[in-house]
C-alpha cells in the first residue's frame, strides 16, 4: 500500500439523526484510543476486552460498521490474551479514527 492509499479518507455515512451526538461519539471513541494504547503497554488484557466490549456496544447503532467489527475481534483476542493480534487490531483502528470521516444522510435509490 502507497502512502498515499494510507492516507485515503474513510467516508462513512450516517443516520442524519445522529448528528447533534456524533462528534461527541467521535471524541470519546479517540479518548479510548489512548486508553488502548495504555492497556496495551501495561499487557491489561481485562481492560482491553472491557474498553473494546464498550466500542462495540456502540458502535453499530452509531452506524460505524467496520469499528463495531475491529472491536468485537479486539475484545476476542484481549480475551484470548493474543498481545500482537490486540497491537495489530488497535494499529488499526488508529488509523481508522484518524482518517474517518462522517457525513450524514440516507443512501440514495438507485430506482
């Protein structure tokens, strides 16, 4: 993957509703960014299924699909205790925050 490709904005599109709450949503996901990070560094893997069964608890009503998804293998392999899987899957979903953009609206008919 180019450096340009790394950098590609991850568009996603929500539910107009949620647009009063989600960057509120959006700021307390990339607070736990580092919260992961930490637990990651002190090898909390309880706490890194805790914060991760938080994430995904959330994240697919909030329309975030893909997050929803990366947490729900993050709260496995923190439960498996798989150190280098949970550092793999919390690279990833860095990157996910940083290039994550929202906008809001329905999916347009094709018909």
């Amino acid at each position: 993957m180019s450096g340009d490709e790394e950098r590609t904005p991850i568009r996603v599109r929500v539910d107009p509703m949620l647009e009063p709450i989600m960057d509120r949503y959006l700021e307390i996901r990339r607070r736990e960014q580092t919260d992961l990070a930490n637990a990651l560094a002190a090898e909390d893997m309880p706490l890194l299924a805790e914060i991760a069964h938080r994430i995904k608890g959330s994240a697919a009503a909030y329309g975030l699909k893909e997050l929803d998804r990366k947490a729900r293998e993050l709260e496995q392999a923190a439960v498996a205790q798989e150190v280098k899987t949970c550092a793999e899957i919390i690279a990833f979903l860095d990157d996910y925050m940083d290039r994550l953009e929202v906008t809001f609206g329905h999916k347009r008919s094709s018909t």
